[in-house]
C-alpha cells in the first residue's frame, strides 16, 4: 500500500493497522471464548488454597530470580505464580531444578516489564527474563484451542501451534498431570490447586487432568514426560493414566526429532536414567528413540556397556557433579558403530576409514528419529575415533594420544569397554599407569613395534635457481 508524503505517515499508518489487526484478533478470541463457556457442559475448575502451614513450602529454596520476576510482575499490576515442576518438587523436599512462572501478562508486556527479556518460540510463545546466569521462563496463561487463527492441529491430533491466551482456570485445565497444575504465589506464601494435585503428590501418584488419549494425541512427548517423572521421583503412573501409552507409543514418530531429543537429554540426565531405561521398556517406547537401541539390550555385552554407562551418569548426577550428553550418547550408540565398523572390516576395509563411515552411517540414521546436536555429534566422533589408537602402545602414539583435548572423554571411554568385557581389563589399566609415570617408566612400558616399519622417504633435492639441474 502507497502512504502518500512521507515516512512518518507510513509508519502511522501501518503501526494503526497492526493495533487494529490485534484489537480485531482480541475481539474474536474473546467471542470464541464466551460461545464455547456456553455450549460446554463442564465448568472450570475452582482453585483450592492451601495456606502456608499446610502446604510448608520454605522460600529459602526458591531461586531469587524466580521471586523477583513474580514481584516485579504484580508491581505492574499483573498475576503471577511460580508453577509446574518447581512447586511439585517443593512439595516432595526435592531441589527444583528450574523455576517457571505464569501470568496473566502477555508475552509483550511481559518484554516491557524487564528490560533484559526476550520473546521465544513459535508454536508456544514464552518469555525468558534473564537474571545474570539464571533464565527465568514465563509463560501467558492458556486458553482453549477456540481460534483457528491461533491454534492449529495435525491430522492425529498434535497440537503444532498454539498462542490462545486465556484464565488461570484455562490454564490449569491445559496441564498435563495434577501434580504440575499447582500455582505458589511467593507474596501470599499460598499454594493454588486447581485438581487435587497436592493429594496427589502426598500420595506419589502421576495423574492426568483429562482424557489420556486426547492429551497424549495434542502432544506425544507427554508420554516420555510421564515415564522420566514416575522413574525420577518414585510416582506411580495412575491406571487411566498408563493404559494407553502402549497402544500410542507411535504416535512418537511424528514428534519432531529436536523435542525428543530435548526430552530425552533430561531423562537421561535426571538421576534415574537406569529406573528411566527400564521404564521405556516396560511401556514399550524405546523402540525407534535411539534405533537399535533394543537389540544391543538384549545382547549380553552391549546391556552390561550401556548400563554401566547410565549408572557411572546417574552418581555424577546425584553428587551434584556435571555429565557431559556427548559421552553419554557416544555409550548410547557405540555398539551400534561398532558392529558396522567390524562388518565393513570384513569386508576388506581399511580400519580408520571403515570407522568414519560406520560413525556417519549410524549419526545419520540416528537423526531420522532423534537428532543430536551438532555440537555433541562432533564429540562424540571424537571419543569414537580414539578407541583403535588406545589399542597403540608402542613408539610415539602413546604421547601424542596424551595430549589430545578430548583424551580424558576417550580413557574413560576405554575404561568402559574394559569393565563391560569387551577389551581385556590390561589394556585400562596399562593406560591409567602409564599416563601416571615418569618419563623412564613409559619408555620402559612402551611394546615393542609390530608390523613392518614404514619406510623413510628421501627428502627431495631442489633445483637451482634456474630451474635446470646443474
């Protein structure tokens, strides 16, 4: 559109047409809403409070961030609670990981309350504020699925986009367990239960609000949520609410592989990866995560690499120490590599190329159902590739192996494959002394050389200046 004489007038123009465009929208979510109160035949949910003696939630283990980002949003006049995880965990004397925070506020005048705050996602609009090293999420409370303009389903019923604002009720209602539908206001020090989820954590029980199979259809992921939560802090999958993850469990191939990836990394890093493995299986959702990943179970060696894998993850995790995802899914998937590497070697190939083509081939599989990040992949490769030169103990190798970045990842790689049985345990234990001694003990641990020596090439003479030999 051409907005006669000068810029300024365009730019009136079309900041009008925006407020217009956004007023019409708010105009029509608002009829949606009041049509749909109408034809229900359930009402919404009415909030019980749970005052501070009854709920004994202790402040001092609520992260700072997370309090100031609820009192700076009720100073501008809006509602706010931390909710979700965080007040689940609190219940249970577990220390949250994450704080979240919802409000009445939309994501841009959540933006105008903090300076230092970004807008996010697209089929979830959020808005991390950011306090030094801590992100705090906040989210607008949800709405109903109402506008076709701002919701929007798949042909199996996954939700793939949905920005419709609505009450705290609303929003109660579009969790997914009762025990993550809890609403703490750090001001009034009260709990908000919409659905019985404060019952249902004293009780360690795992219940969906609403139908199972309709919320497993908006959004498969709740299935795995449902397994890392049960595994992580001992609930129990309430019977509707595990009965139909079995016959869904495909619904997970529609997932994008960046969400299961996501979702995945967290339930291997939560401390209960093990409870957490066993689980998938149990209900049948391992199949197609990580391809193969059945089989290798189910083969003696493999099942004692992988376990001892996630068990060395879950300690560092529960002494508070980092895991680093790259080793973890290098473990994950190393069997895998490997019997590819051993068949192209049979088939003639030499060792080092055999083993950059099984890595790409097993990585690029892997992405069809789950992608690893670039980042991680890249480490990943790394460790892989250093497993045939541990097996080099003699000349120089060994000292150039020593100072590679990423030798500590491959060792303890190494030690791995020792105690699971695939390498014999002397070849661990060479490397552990032998990265310990002194400068004559290694050369005295050196093996001799096998195989035949490459031959020295000659240097080159070079030609005169003239460019003709003399």
């Amino acid at each position: 559109m051409y907005c006669g004489i000068t810029n300024i007038n365009c730019s009136a123009a079309n900041a009008g047409a925006r407020n217009a465009k956004i007023m019409i929208k708010q105009l029509l979510q608002k009829i949606f809403r009041r049509r749909a109160k109408a034809n229900t035949h359930t009402q919404l949910p009415a909030a019980q409070i749970i005052q501070v003696g009854k709920h004994k939630i202790n402040q001092k283990h609520i992260s700072q961030a997370a309090l100031k980002t609820c009192d700076q949003l009720q100073k501008a006049g809006f509602q706010a609670y931390i909710v979700g995880g965080a007040v689940r965990d609190l219940l249970l004397n577990h220390p949250p990981k994450d704080f979240d925070v919802a409000t009445n506020a939309t994501p841009e005048q959540v933006h105008k309350v903090f300076r230092r705050s970004r807008i996010i996602g697209r089929r979830f609009r959020l808005v991390h504020v950011l306090w030094g090293h801590e992100t705090i999420e906040v989210s607008t409370f949800r709405g109903h699925h109402l506008s076709e303009g701002d919701s929007e389903t798949n042909d199996s019923g996954r939700i793939i986009r949905d920005n419709v604002f609505g009450s705290i009720e609303e929003d109660s209602v579009r969790r997914d367990f009762t025990a993550n539908a809890l609403y703490y206001d750090p001001k009034r020090q009260e709990v908000l239960d919409f659905h019985h989820g404060v019952a249902d954590v004293r009780a360690k029980t795992l219940r969906m609000i609403g139908d199972p199979v309709t919320r497993y259809q908006e959004d498969p992921v709740r299935m795995l949520r449902a397994v890392r939560l049960s595994a992580k802090l001992g609930l129990k999958l309430e019977r509707e609410t595990e009965a139909p993850i079995r016959k869904l469990a495909d619904l997970l191939e529609d997932v994008p592989p960046s969400r299961l990836f996501d979702e995945m990394l967290k339930l291997f890093l939560s401390g209960h990866a093990i409870e957490s493995i066993n689980a998938l299986r149990a209900q049948q959702l391992h199949h197609g995560l990580l391809p193969l990943l059945d089989v290798v179970l189910k083969q003696p060696m493999g099942e004692k690499f992988v376990m001892l894998a996630l068990k060395n993850t879950d300690e560092r995790i529960l002494s508070g120490k980092s895991s680093n995802p790259s080793f973890l899914f290098a473990t994950l998937l190393w069997h895998e590599v490997l019997q590819a590497w051993q068949e192209k070697q049979k088939r003639g190939e030499y060792i080092i190329p055999a083993l950059h083509e099984a890595m790409n081939e097993v990585i690029d599989k892997q992405a069809e159902k789950m992608a690893i990040h670039n980042r991680y992949t890249a480490t990943m490769k790394e460790i892989w590739v250093m497993q045939p030169r541990f097996e080099q103990r003699s000349g120089k190798r060994p000292y150039a192996l020593l100072t590679n970045p990423k030798y500590r990842a491959g060792y303890d790689f190494l030690l791995l494959r020792c105690a699971s049985g695939e390498l014999p345990q002397e070849v661990g234990d060479w490397w552990t002394r032998f990265a310990d001694a002194g400068t004559e003990e290694r050369t005295a641990m050196l093996l001799p050389e096998s195989g035949p020596k490459k031959r020295r090439r000659k240097p080159r003479k070079k030609k005169p200046a003239g460019g003709e030999s003399a």
